[in-house]
C-alpha cells in the first residue's frame, strides 16, 4: 500500500532483526507530505492507522512547506538541528539545486557543497542534535509502548529521517546489511531529483565537480550511513554505550522497545 504524492515512504516492519522481525504499522519514514491531496491524506488514518506525524524539518522549512494533518493524527514538530547541515541550508528550504545556481558564482559553489559523509559525522557530534535526536527516538519508543504509531520525516526523508531510522532499527538489533537496505532504499525516490539538480547546477555553472558533488550528496550512499556507525564504534566502543550515554537510552527501555516491536 503506498499514499499518492509520497514517493519515499515506506513502514519499517518486516525488516529482518536476527531470527525476528519488526512489527508491521508502527514506524512510518517519509518525506514531507506537502504534496498529498487532502482526500489522500485520510489514508494516513485509514488503512495505516498513524497516530503521531514528527516533523524533523528546520523552522525555516516547517513554514516553508506547511501542511494540514486529518484529524486524528497527531502533530510534533522536532527539529533535529536549525543550521545549514545535511545538505539543507536554513536559507534555501528545500530548494537546494535552485539556491546554489541563484547564489553563488563558479568558485564559490564548490565551497559551498558538504562532503555528506563528512558532514553526517560531524553533525553527530553536535551536542543539541544528540539531545534532540534522542529525544525524538525516546518520543518513538514511548508511542510504540502505548500502542501508537509514528510517521517521522524531515524534507527528502534521506538525511535526518534516514539517521533516524538507521538508529531505530539499530537499537532494535537489526543488522548493518538490512539497516544500509533501508536507507539505500530512498534512492528510488530521489534519483530523479538528485539528477534535476546536477543538471541544473553543469547547465548554469558549467563545473562537472560540482554538478558530481550535488548528485552525489543528493543520493543515499552507503557509506554514508556505515561512516556514523563507525565513528559512533570509535568514540564511544559501542553502539549501545552510544544509545546510552549520547542518546538517554536505557538498556530497560531499550529491551521494553525490543519486546513490543520484535516477532
């Protein structure tokens, strides 16, 4: 089952976690519904009974693109960062090919372009994206210990939603393989974009590297996601040290989440 007008959205149950399997409606992933008729967005209740939506978008692009839930589903705006990270920049909203040809000349563009591996890793050592992060994921987990369900997304549903997601289904026990499935996965819906904008950026600046930089930060690389992982195993020894001391995630409230989602 899909809804018209999110092409990058998908429950995370089914997904393999050691000789389990995610429980199927609780956790949503997508990008911003801003392109879902009204009538469409009676789905998110009926037949996927959402329960909360979690905005993880900036301010700036909550306003940007604002949109209106059906009654029943539940709004929580929880921006994991405000500034100009993961590719999204506090001046451009979610118009990101557009903003770099208008703004800056030639030179500047290349400068202007996050190395997004890079990036992912440095974000996560930002002390109010930790705390917002695991404020999000404690959020998650309590709904799902009620019984609720979650639909999370940020602008694409590739970047913050897909960190997300990754951490999820690693609290969960699942494995590097299926948690690089899953965020590679968003590639079938932003391909499409990622080629507008490269395009867009060699018609208007002529400069192979830098249409390469925004194709390639426009995609869901896997080394992308395996980068956090590993500078999370460097500084912290574990992941679960990381949930724990970075994140204010209990092993009891770890297991209780376990026990609820896994069959």
């Amino acid at each position: 089952m899909s809804i018209k007008g999110l092409k990058n959205f998908r429950d995370l149950g089914g997904i393999k976690a050691g000789d389990k399997h995610l429980r199927k409606g609780f956790l949503f992933r997508s990008e911003v519904p801003v392109k879902v008729s009204a009538e469409e967005m009676l789905r998110f209740r009926t037949p996927f009974e959402i329960d909360m939506l979690i905005d993880l978008r900036t301010q700036y692009e909550a306003e940007e693109k604002p949109y209106t839930l059906p009654e029943g589903v539940e709004y929580l705006h929880m921006p994991m960062f405000e500034e100009s990270l993961m590719g999204i920049t506090r001046d451009s909203g979610s118009s990101v090919g557009k903003y770099l040809i208008r703004k800056y000349n030639r030179k500047e563009i290349r400068h202007h372009l996050p190395d997004i591996e890079k990036l992912y890793i440095d974000v996560m050592k930002e002390k109010s994206v930790l705390e917002m992060t695991g404020k999000v994921m404690r959020q998650v987990i309590s709904n799902t210990l009620e019984w609720k369900s979650t639909l999370f997304h940020c602008s694409w549903g590739k970047d913050r939603a897909g960190v997300l997601a990754a951490f999820l289904l690693s609290l969960l026990g699942v494995g590097m393989a299926e948690i690089v499935k899953d965020y590679t996965y968003t590639n079938r819906a932003v391909r499409s974009k990622a080629i507008q904008y490269a395009v867009l950026v060699f018609l208007f600046k002529q400069d192979r590297v830098a249409a390469r930089k925004v194709w390639r930060g426009s995609l869901a690389k896997p080394n992308y996601i395996r980068g956090v992982f590993e500078a999370i195993e460097s500084d912290y020894g574990s992941t679960e040290n990381f949930f724990r001391e970075a994140l204010g995630i209990s092993d009891e409230l770890r297991d209780a989440f376990r026990d609820r989602m896994l069959i």
